[in-house]
C-alpha cells in the first residue's frame, strides 16, 4: 500500500515539475546560460550578444515616413518601388533586401493611410517572406482585413511593425542573423531613397538634414554587415553600400550638449533634450549622396 | 483507496490548472504596454527578465532614436512576479529620462522623450530593490515636432 502511495506521489511530483516547465511561453536557447562556443556555426567577429544589442531600431520604416508626414509633405506613390519589381528578386538574399524595401514602402504607405496600396504590398511582402520561410510570421490576413475594410490604420501600423520585428527575432534565432541584416540594409537604403526624392521635390532643410544625419546610423548599418562579409552577397552590398559611405566623409556633425528637463503636464512626464546637432554639408554633397542612393537602391531592385 | 484518489486529483488540479489559469505571458504584457502607451504607434518591444539581485541586476538595450521625434517609453510588470521595473535612457553616460523619479518617489507607467538628437542610445531596465522581475518595455512614436 505504501509502496503504491510513494510510487503515485513521485508520479505527480515528476508530471508537476515537467508541467511547470512547459507553460505557456516557448522556451528558446536564451533561457539558458549556454557558452557561445557551444551553439551552432556561426560569424564570430562580433558576439551575437552584441548584433542583437546593435540591430535593435536601426532603422525603422515607420520614423522617416513620419519626418516626411510631419512636414507636410505630400504622399508620392512614385517614391515607392514597383511591386512588379519583385520578379526580378529571386535568391534569399535578393528576397531579404526586397522585404526591407517593400517593407520600408508600407511604413510610408500607412503612415499616409494610403490604404488602397495596402494589399498590393503586402502581396508582395508576404510572397517574399515565404521565400525565405518567414511568411508564418508577416499577418496577411489581419493586414489585409484592415485594409481592405479601411478599418484602424494604428493596427495597421501595430501589425506591420510587430510582423517585421518577429520576421527580425525568428531570422536571429534560427541562425539565419546575416538576412535580418540584410532586411535592414534594405529598410535602410529605401528609407534614404524616399528622403532623397523628396529632398530633390521639396527643397526641405530638414530633409537634407534627414539625409546628412544618416551618416550615423550608416556607422552601425555598416559594422552589422560587416560582420558577415564572408558572404559574397553581403560583401557585395557592403562594396555598394561603402560608396555612399564615402561620400558621407564629407559630412560634419558637431553636438552641444545641454541637460535635458523634465515637465509633468497632465499626468505625463516629458523629459525635453537639450542637446544640439549641427549637420555641416555642402550642396554638392548632398546631391552626390542623394544620387548614390538612388542608383544603388535601384541597382538592389534590378536583382 | 479514496484517499489516494482524492490526493491524485487534487495534485492534478495544483499543477495544471494554477499555472495555465493565472501566468501572464509576454505577449499579454505587451498588449497590456500597447494600452498605457495609449495612441502612439508602436515601434519595439523588449522583454526584461532578471533574477533577484544585490546590486539589482540590470538588462540593456541599444536603440537609435531620431531628432525630431517625440517618443514613448512605456513599462508594464508581470503580477507573477514582486518585481517592479524601471527603465532609465542613457546618451553614453549621462542619464537622459526615467520612469522612476527619486526625488519624489513617483513611477510612471509611462513617459515622453523630445528627442533632438539622432544617435544610438541605450535603455536599462532593473526592478526595484533587486527584485526578480519580468517586464515589458514599449517603445513607441507620438509624433514629429
């Protein structure tokens, strides 16, 4: 009898322990405290530590497009690629750059609720997610629900967003870093193509400013690639991408430093900074960039 | 023989039904976050999960934020755990915001950045007194100035 009890309550003990364990969420490798040495093959140059630390938000669709939505300039449906374009894309790393591209295309897209555009990008991000077996996460249906029903445009945005951030964590976790890299490059230059095109439309200071101020971002853009330049594509990219580098050379930003001051108004607190930047760049610096950029981001869409 | 029925049963009710019933996963956080973070639009994540600690143990995040932008900063903690997060925003080493304000003891679920600087900047999250914790910090945009 006792035997019994013993033998039952181990049972429990060890089903309660095993369940405890399988909750809810996914336990993945950063659960555990497992030495770098010990994981699969990968690019050594930079710990993954630091890439995961680095690729946080360099470059984020949605920011620019509400620059250029802030000033108020105008939508221009000719700033964005030709979603026929994605036939000439046919390799993982050509799909990775096209979904940074089109990627950048529906933050701009939704940030001027040009909602009737909606479903033809997401057609086209989706199929290229699915080249690269990361279509499970790019929301099609929801996407496609809200724009088609003119419904929230936040959830729109929310649901791009969160898409290109689990499309970003899946590629990372499945060793696969190289093309979330790839995505942002791609995120990245299409950015820096619509501010380029507006900047020769609209004569914006602000917008040369946009442009000039790239420099920094470019910086850590071009240390993530760098890290897997042993791939012929990324080296490729990082050779196009060091041109527009170099042209940068000729960009100066200087900074003033200020405290920054907290105001509680209503409830919410807003810390206000006090820094200044100075972007110094000649004319002509800023239309070779703005040429650059535009001939590399056309060159990445001819595949 | 009841009794190890009875013992059996309620052993079952224990393990399975506590944990699935009441745990808070991450992604109820961040829905939880988006609410706070009101009608900003969303922009990144970040999961916080730290151990118990003295000195309290501290996750960082490197994000780049661009001149001109107001931003939003929300946090919101899992009841699962004492923990109580607080995010601070460092440029280098010169602390910029937080959500915790010592001088008058106040947290903030959420707070406003009026960035005027584009550049990488870091976020540090730790939880109260060392507690261990689990969080979740939003970064989201409200809108260009």
């Amino acid at each position: 009898m006792y035997r019994n009890v013993i033998l039952l309550i181990a049972t429990v003990l060890l089903a309660t322990s095993c369940r405890f364990f399988d909750s809810n969420r996914n336990l993945s490798k950063e659960d555990f405290d497992i030495p770098e040495g010990l994981l699969d093959e990968k690019p050594l140059e930079v710990a993954s530590e630091v890439i995961d630390d680095m690729i946080q938000n360099v470059s984020s669709p949605v920011e620019m497009a509400a620059i250029i939505k802030g000033l108020k300039i105008p939508f221009n449906r000719d700033y964005i690629a030709n979603t026929k374009d994605m036939n000439n894309l046919n390799t993982s790393f050509q799909k990775a750059v096209g979904l940074g591209i089109y990627g950048a295309d529906l933050g701009y897209i939704n940030m001027y609720e040009r909602t009737s555009l909606v479903i033809n990008h997401i057609t086209t991000i989706k199929s290229l997610a699915d080249g690269i077996q990361v279509g499970q996460f790019f929301d099609f249906n929801s996407l496609s629900r809200i724009a088609t029903n003119r419904e929230n445009i936040d959830s729109l945005l929310l649901i791009s967003q969160q898409s290109f951030n689990r499309i970003d964590s899946y590629l990372r976790e499945t060793n696969r870093a190289h093309l979330s890299v790839v995505i942002i490059a791609g995120v990245w230059i299409e950015g820096l193509y619509i501010a380029s095109r507006v900047a020769e439309d609209a004569k914006h200071p602000r917008i040369d400013e946009t442009i000039g101020e790239q420099k920094v971002i470019m910086s850590s853009l071009m240390l993530l690639l760098n890290n897997y330049k042993g791939d012929p594509n990324v080296a490729k990219l990082i050779s196009d991408f060091e041109e527009i580098q170099a042209l940068y050379k000729d960009v100066r930003i200087t900074y003033e430093y200020g405290e920054p001051i907290p105001v509680e108004k209503d409830g919410v607190l807003t810390f206000k900074q006090n820094d200044t930047q100075t972007i110094i760049m000649s004319d002509e610096t800023l239309n070779n960039i703005i040429k650059k950029v535009q001939s590399v981001r056309n060159k990445l869409l001819i595949g | 023989m009841k009794n190890i029925f009875l013992f059996f049963l309620f052993s079952i009710i224990l393990s399975g039904w506590t944990v699935t019933t009441y745990a808070q996963s991450e992604d109820d956080l961040i829905e939880i976050c988006g609410m706070i973070a009101q009608d900003a639009t969303f922009l990144k994540d970040f999961t916080i999960r730290l151990d118990a600690g003295d000195p309290p143990p501290i996750q960082r995040f490197s994000v780049i934020l661009k001149k001109g932008i107001k931003y939003r900063f929300s946090v919101c903690n899992s009841n699962d755990y004492e923990g109580r997060v607080i995010l601070q925003l460092f440029d280098n080493n010169r602390l910029l915001a937080t959500t915790y304000v010592v001088a008058s003891g106040k947290d903030y679920p959420s707070i406003d950045y009026d960035c005027s600087k584009t550049g990488a900047y870091h976020l540090f999250f730790n939880f109260k007194e060392g507690k261990p914790g689990l969080a979740v910090g939003l970064l989201s945009l409200v809108e260009t100035m």
